[in-house]
C-alpha cells in the first residue's frame, strides 16, 4: 500500500467514500456476516486472506487495524457463542501526524457510518480515566503509563464504546483506539479499567 493510500486510510478524508451510509456488520452479529462486509467494505479492502483483522501500514511510523473479535474487550475470558462477535476494534498508530480523539471519533463515523456515529456521539459516559487520584499515584510512584492512557467508556443505545488514547510526557499522542461491542459487556470492562 502506498503512503497516499494509506493517508487517505488514517485521515478524515476517508468520510467522503462512506458518507453517511449505515453499517451492515457491528457485534452481535456473526463471524461469517461481519466477514463478508469487511471483505466488502470501500474503506477496509482487506489483502488476500484477511477476514476478521485487517492491517494497513505504510511504515513502522503509520498503522491502521480493524479487528473483529468474539472475545469481550478487556481481558480475555471464554467466549459465549464462538460464531457471534462480540467487539470490533480500530487502532490507529502514526508517529508522523499524531492520533487526536477527533481523529479517532471521524475514523469511526467512516467505518460504521452516520447511525452508529450518532449513537456514539449520544451515547452517556460512563467511566473517563484518569481522573485526579490516578494522576496523582502516577506521580507519586513514577509510574507514568498510569497516566498516559486517557480513555472513557461511554453506553450508547445501541452499543457501547471504549476510547483510548496513550500521550508521551510532551503531551504528544501517537496511538489510539475505538472499541465498539455489546453493551453486556460494559460492566466487566469498566470494572476492569477501574481496578487497573
């Protein structure tokens, strides 16, 4: 893939090929059906013998995935049904132009579409990190990953959402990541992130 391909993979321009359409494979639905539309799907173009995660990458300095998973995010405990998905998550990483939070909110309308980017947009937060304490003990103990993840779960009406970002010290932003999954899952994720 070249570097023009790519940018138009991690850029807002990528709104223009979906436009405001509806997303025809999120979780709850199978891993046969949710293939097929990433197979399918304008933006993703997966290479040959890619299904449920899609790499793109120009260079160790610019990456895009999209993983389709059964697995709950989080940590890993044993899935329900193994033909359903249960989360689907786009990670962007580019040490040239930097990852911001409107970047990866844009990245999520291009992929789903108008209707779940609305539910998102909507949707009630639920858990931002850190907060005070956190940065606080990060501090005190020289741990900065502490409080270098910023992120925020949010319930939507349709699915929940999971953001995340991780600053450097300068305050700079290279990576970051939009989760999408059944809102059945938020309780265990929040729990989770809360306890870390």
């Amino acid at each position: 893939m070249s570097r023009v391909q790519l940018g138009a993979v991690l850029s807002f321009g990528l709104m223009l090929l979906l436009g405001g359409g509806r997303a025809d494979a999120l979780p709850g639905q199978t891993t046969e059906e949710v293939g097929a539309w990433i197979q399918a799907h304008p933006t993703l173009r997966p290479a040959s013998g890619e299904k449920l995660l899609v790499r793109k990458n120009d260079s160790a300095a610019q990456r895009f995935t999209f993983q389709a998973s059964v697995l709950a995010p989080g940590k890993v405990i044993p899935a329900g049904d193994p033909s359903i998905i249960r989360s689907e998550r786009l990670s962007i990483f580019d040490m040239i132009n930097g990852v911001t939070r409107n970047r990866l909110d844009e990245s999520l309308r291009v992929i789903y579409g108008l209707d779940v980017y609305q539910d998102y947009e909507r949707a009630n937060l639920v858990y931002s990190y850190p907060g005070e304490a956190t940065a606080y003990q990060a501090r005190r103990r020289a741990t900065p990953l502490m409080s270098a993840l910023q992120g925020e779960l949010r319930t939507g009406n349709r699915y929940a959402y999971w953001t995340e970002i991780a600053q450097t010290r300068n305050g700079s932003a290279y990576a970051g990541h939009v989760v999408v999954f059944l809102k059945s899952d938020l309780n265990k994720l929040e729990t989770e992130l809360r306890n870390r």
